[in-house]
C-alpha cells in the first residue's frame, strides 16, 4: 500500500469515527468532508468513492445521519450518499442493501418541512443507486413506503410557472420522475412494480402534457419510453392509454425542430416499442410519420445515439444505453419494414460492426445483442443487395461467427435461463451468416470448372464478371 492509500485510509477512518460522534456538529462536518472527497471535481474522487464505500460503518453513519442529524448534518449525509452511488456499482448496491437506508430516504422525502435541497438529494441517491445497479433498482422498488414517497413527490400540484419552467417544486418532480426512470432502465421487475405502482403513469401522463415546464415534459416522456422497453409494463401503459392521449398527440405536435429533436426521438422510441405489442394502435399512422421529414430525422437520431452509446458520449446532455436505442430500432422495422434505408444511411451496420466484439461490455448485453442481430436480419431480409454489401465489407459474417456463433452454450457467468437466450441467440446469428454469404457462395460454385460447369457465369465477359464479384464480396 503506497503513501496515498495509507493516508487515504487514515482519514477516511478518522471520519468514520467523528459520524458516529454524539456531537451534531461534528458528525455534520464529517459528512462533509466525505462529500468533498467523492465530488467528480475532486481529485481520486473515483479512488475515494471505492475506498469510503468500503469502510466498515461509514454508510451506516451517513444513514444514521439522514434521520437523526442536524439540517446541515441530514444534507450533507443526502449529498455525500448521493455522490458515493454516482456511476459506482458496488456503492449503488451498498448502500441500499443496508436496512435503514431506504426508510431513511423515504422519511427524508416526505418531510415537506425540511430543507427542499435535502428531499432533492434523498430522489438523486435513490436515482444514481437504481441507475448503476440491477438489485439496488429490486430493492428500492420493493421498498413500499419509498415508492409512495416517490409517487407521492411526482404527483405535487404544479407550482406557479417561474422563467424558463423550473422552480423548486418541478426540481423536486423531476428528480423523483429520474429516480423512478433510472430503476425502471435497470430492472424489468422494478419496470413492472412501477408501472403498477397506483398513480405514477396518471402523473407521468399530466407531466408529459405540460408544456410550462418542458425540462419536466422531457423526463416524463423519457420515463414513459423507459417503462416501454420492459414486456411486464407494456399492459399497465396500453391500459392507461399513454399513446392515444399523449404520445402521438406530442409526436405530431408542430414545435421548433431543433430544440425538440431529444423529444422527438423519445417519443418515436417509445411508440413504435408500444405499437409493436398492441393491435388497436394506428400503425399506418406511425408509417407515414416515420416516412416524413420529421421522422427520418428521428429515426437516423436512433443510430446516432447507438454510436453516441457506443462513445460512451452524451446527445443533448443526455446518455443513452446501447439497448435503449436497439431496442426501439428493432421494434421500428418490424412496424415500418420501409424504413429500413434510413436505418441503414444512417450509418447501422459499421456501429453494428463496433458493438458485436464488446457487447458483454454494455448494459442488457444479451437483450442488446439479440435486438442488435434481429435488427440486422429484418434489413438482410428487405433483399437490398447494397445492403447485404455493406453489412459484407463491414466484416459482420467474420464478426457474427467469432463473437456470437463460438459463444460456449454453458456459459458460466450467465444464469440457465440466458444460457437458453445464448442458444437463441446463436440461431439468428447464423441465420444472418447464412443469408449475408450466400450470395458470394453461389458465385463461387458458379466459377468452379467442376460444380459450376453449366454456370451461366463461365460465359460472362471477364471485366463485367469482375464487377459481379466485387458488389458480391
């Protein structure tokens, strides 16, 4: 252990001590300090993260502050948790796995009393846990007194319109809407228990029609779209009507186009991933629109924010997952097949061709995989043979065999279940391999002096044969 890391620890130990201090004030500086340490502008804040996050009894005092300590103690326990659990795995499912945690931040969001800066970061610490961990999203949406705190902060009555559409109550709104969106992106179970949670999409629904608050609008179609992507939410969304009454009537909305383009996207998103599992939505009427100015702009954005996933970038100050936008990508050529030459100017295939090697890398990665491969086979099936040239040149046979034909069947860090979906999988794989090569296959028997003997492929002039192959390779 170097000097940095002694020292590190030492401190770290030494704050440890002072929060669990009877003393306020001091357990309240403490905090503090650990808030200061974690900070993304704070140097080793990565390191520090790890380290505190580590330390026996340092979450349980931070906790334990959040319920008992001063105001400036119970903020700076909020704020210092909420960091900890920023883009840190092990953090966002340590901290709530202990068991005070999750009544504490309940507690701390229902006090309408308290400090509007301390709910605030209660929703954040609840959202940043939920966004980096698959069981931290489980346990917060199990948690039923934090669930009501959260549905019951999305569903205050709007505040006076302040410039610009925010104030403290639609701060307040808005991170409670990300905090439930994070979990929902992490779990399909937490999808499904919010989806069902009684009163959050009734909210969501009155959000998203709020055009005073478009900040808000934006967070409330994005949670929409979210609870769009798991199967089990899809009915609670069908039966509160969200298409009909919100989603389309915004889609088709005239607005500028350049500061609407996030919304725009979200919105096609979330509706061609509802149309695909609903029979009575108007699916002619999504066609023409996908086929307009308005929504090839949004479909080419679908694979811009794929490569911007794949950057691990931001568009609009956004981050997107691969499966956030494969996902919907998918959905959209299985409701408007003739937008599969957007798809594919848009650029598809080379990000395809990024992604196949470090899809384990990702989120959802055999959700996004699947997706990604159907996506594919849905445009070799359209029978473009440009298409099927570029997706050739891009190398996706040699990929597709390499990184998902020769996956082990019984891979052990996934369950039986995904052990199942890998021999699915593995099917759609090679059935693209098999459509992408089989063109070059029969040109290649066709000038075999044997088993192309009859070929009308021996009879071509040389130079227009050339021209065959090349469009074929």
């Amino acid at each position: 252990m170097g000097d940095q890391a002694i020292e590190r620890k030492e401190l770290i130990e030494a704050l440890v001590d002072a929060l669990h201090s009877d003393d306020k004030h001091h357990a309240a500086y403490a905090a503090g300090r650990i808030r200061d340490l974690v900070i993304p502008s704070s140097p080793d804040a990565r390191a520090n993260q790890d380290a505190i996050g580590a330390q026996e009894g340092c979450l349980e005092g931070l906790v334990n502050l959040v319920t008992y300590g001063s105001d400036e103690g119970t903020f700076a326990a909020c704020h210092a948790l909420a960091q900890l659990a920023w883009s840190n795995a092990r953090n966002s499912f340590r901290i709530p796995a202990i068991p005070s945690t999750l009544d504490a931040l309940a507690r701390a969001m229902r006090n309408e009393g308290g400090q509007e800066a301390v709910r605030e970061y209660a929703c954040i610490t609840v959202g940043n846990c939920g966004a980096n961990s698959v069981e931290g999203a489980k346990l917060i949406a199990r948690h039923e007194r934090l669930m009501l705190a959260l549905t019951s902060a999305i569903t205050l009555p709007s505040p006076p319109v302040a410039p610009g559409g925010a104030g403290p109550g639609s701060r307040m709104r808005e991170t409670a809407t990300l905090a439930l969106k994070n979990c929902a992106a992490s779990s399909d179970e937490a999808a499904f228990i919010i989806a069902e949670q009684k009163g959050v999409l009734s909210a969501l629904k009155v959000m998203a029609k709020d055009s005073n608050f478009p900040r808000l609008r934006n967070v409330a179609i994005g949670a929409m779209n979210t609870l769009s992507r798991s199967a089990r939410a899809i009915a609670r969304l069908q039966e509160a009507r969200v298409v009909q009454e919100v989603l389309f009537p915004a889609l088709t909305e005239s607005s500028d186009q350049h500061s609407d383009e996030l919304r725009k996207l979200t919105l096609t998103c979330a509706i061609v991933n509802l149309s695909v599992h609903c029979d009575k939505l108007d699916k002619e009427t999504l066609r023409r629109w996908v086929m307009s100015d308005d929504g090839r702009v949004a479909v080419s954005n679908m694979v811009h924010c794929f490569r911007v996933a794949l950057n691990n970038e931001q568009w609009h100050l956004v981050s997107f997952s691969a499966h956030s936008v494969v996902h919907p990508l998918h959905n959209l050529l299985l409701v408007c097949p003739s937008a599969v030459a957007t798809v594919v100017e848009a650029g598809f295939i080379p990000e395809l061709a990024r992604f196949l090697p470090v899809f384990d890398q990702h989120s959802h990665p055999l959700e996004t995989l699947e997706g990604a491969i159907r996506t594919l086979d849905l445009i070799v099936a359209a029978g473009d043979a440009q298409h099927e040239h570029l997706a050739r040149r891009a190398g996706l046979p040699g990929l597709l065999h390499a990184g998902v034909l020769e996956m082990p069947d019984n891979d052990w860090r996934y369950e039986p279940e995904e052990q199942g979906r890998i021999r699915h999988i593995k099917r759609l794989a090679a059935r693209s391999v098999a459509r992408l090569v089989a063109v070059p296959v029969a040109l290649l028997m066709g000038q075999h002096r044997r088993l192309g003997c009859d070929s009308p492929l021996l009879a071509l002039d040389p130079d227009v044969l050339r021209l065959i192959v090349l469009l074929a390779a």
